[in-house]
C-alpha cells in the first residue's frame, strides 16, 4: 500500500490525528517572531485540521495543503476562513509560481522517503518562497546512539538533513536538535530536529 492510500484509507474511517504540541511550541517560540507582519502563509501537510486552526493570526492569510483529498474534504467541512488546497508538494510546479513569507512543514517532509520525490519538494519550497520569506520545519532525525526505521518515514542523521537543505539553495538561520522531543514507533524512538532557513542570496 502506498504512503497516500495508506493515508486515504486513515482518514476515510475517522481517523483526526491531533494537533502536535511540538509543533505549536516551535511556530510559538521559534517561529512567530521571524515572522515579516502580514505574513501570507503556506502549511505543509495540514492533515484534516490545520495547525493554524489553533494560533492567533489573520486565518485568510493561510493556505494549508495535503496530499490526501479525503483530508482536505474533511478540513473544508469546518467552514474556516483558511484556504485548504488537495496538493501533493513533490509534484512539478504543484504551487504555480504562488509565493509565500512563511513555509512551515507540519511534518510532511519526513513522510516523503523517495529521494527524487524529495528533490522536487524542495524545489517547490525555494521557488515559492517571497525574497525574504524563511521556511520552517521539525523533522525527524536518527538518535545520538543508536539507528532506527520506521514504515514510509525518512530518517537521515542531522547533518545529512543539514547537507540536504543546504544542497537546494538555502541559508540555515536556526537549527536545533531536541534530543528532548521524539517520535515513537513500538519500542524505537528518533529524535526532532528544528530548522528555519531562507533562500540563498548572491553573493
């Protein structure tokens, strides 16, 4: 099963995953004072509710999409003033040379574990960036001590993950590794890491 029908089929029978607390904590403390005022935003991966759903901010100003189109029915039926698009990032030109201030990755990057999938998101997240918009992630990374494996998650080390985002064309502002914040599967754990990056300038 793929990573999208095995999501489609979450969904379909009820499946509502709740809002992460991690990342409300780091759009909260990292996050929203990076922020340009008015800033028009895009969420990666809103699932059936968007994070922005819980922050105090002009809702209009943001666009949350998600592969799943089961998701995305599900999201719209809530009436909010948040656009909610059914779109998959890793296609070619999936944003139509839309821009945005912020790009905040609700944990959609770490479920894309096809390389080349991954290439085109990345493409997608710089080109729809404004001149000094920043991009905001938590992605999961392998522990200090030990390696693990969860189904359809993409788990480098940090500095793979490092080397990932500066080989598209991005300038690292903050990075963090939250050997305090993980994910479980059974009885393996990774850690968090959070990173805020801009486009890179010319010199």
């Amino acid at each position: 099963m793929s990573s999208l029908e095995e999501f489609n089929r979450y969904y379909s029978t009820g499946g509502n995953p709740p809002v992460t607390r991690s990342l409300l904590d780091f759009f909260r403390t990292c996050v929203k004072e990076r922020m340009p005022e008015k800033a028009r935003i895009l969420e990666l991966g809103s699932g059936t509710r968007s994070l922005f759903e819980e922050v105090s901010l002009p809702r209009e100003r943001v666009t949350a999409i998600d592969f799943s189109s089961v998701a995305i029915e599900r999201a719209r039926a809530l009436g909010s003033p948040i656009e909610y698009k059914n779109l998959d990032i890793t296609f070619p030109d999936a944003l139509e040379g839309e821009k945005f201030d912020v790009i905040f990755d609700s944990h959609c990057l770490h479920c894309i574990d096809n390389r080349a999938a991954r290439v085109s998101a990345f493409k997608n997240i710089h080109d729809a960036l404004s001149e000094e918009g920043i991009f905001c992630a938590e992605m999961m990374v392998q522990p200090a001590h030990n390696s693990v494996s969860f189904p359809m998650k993409f788990i480098p080390t940090a500095r793979e993950l490092e080397e990932e985002i500066l080989k598209h064309d991005f300038q690292i502002i903050y990075f963090m590794i939250g050997r305090g914040l993980s994910f479980e599967n059974g009885n393996q754990e990774c850690d968090l890491l959070r990173v805020i990056a801009k486009r890179k300038t010319s010199a």
